[in-house]
C-alpha cells in the first residue's frame, strides 16, 4: 500500500455536481433529499469504493446520481493520483487537508 502526503494546493474544484452539494464545514457531501457522506471515512480506495456501492443501493439514487457522487469524489480527491494510481493501493493521510486546499471552480457545473 503506499501512502499519500499531501504538500502543497490541489487543483480548482466545483462545490455541487448534480443533487449532490459539498458541505465544508461539515466535511461531508450531502444529498438533495439529505443523506450525506462523511468525507473524512474516505482514506482509502476499499472506503471509497465501499460508498460508491452504498450510495449506488440506495433506493433514491439514480445513475445520475452515482455518477455525480463518484465524480465530486474524484474531483475532491484526485483518485488516480492520489488514490489508485497504476493500480496501487493509496492511503491518504489528511483527507481534510487535500479537500480543502483545493480551489473554488465556479465555472464548470455538473448539475
């Protein structure tokens, strides 16, 4: 498993795909009919992966909802970087630290 240290500011990053919204303060993404994930849970791929499958059984959740899910993690993470880059498994080690250094994107929307 390799371990990732974040240094240094991330990429821009959007602040709502679709239903989903990211709630900063809170440090989860929350669904518009208010089921939210904690972000902090996500510190490696199996957690990650884990809430992609929780999210895609939802009875409420549509395709299009799991694919904003995955990409406003991605987006907020970096996975391929960060996460599974070659097909490694990451470990990130301040989840926080990586979402919040990353810039507002305010001009692309994935609503």
């Amino acid at each position: 498993m390799i371990e990732i240290d974040i240094e240094g500011e991330g990429p821009p990053r959007n602040e709502v795909w679709g239903n989903w919204r990211l709630e900063e303060e809170q440090f989860q993404l929350v669904h518009s009919i208010g089921y939210y994930v904690d972000l902090a849970e996500m510190k490696d791929s199996a957690n990650i992966l884990d809430w992609i499958a929780q999210v895609s059984n939802r009875s409420w959740a549509t395709p299009e909802d799991v694919g904003h899910f995955v990409r406003a993690v991605d987006e907020l993470m970096d996975l391929q970087a960060n996460v599974c880059s070659s097909g490694s498994d990451g470990k990130l080690l301040n989840v926080k630290e990586l979402i919040t250094k990353r810039q507002h994107k305010p001009d692309l929307d994935y609503t």
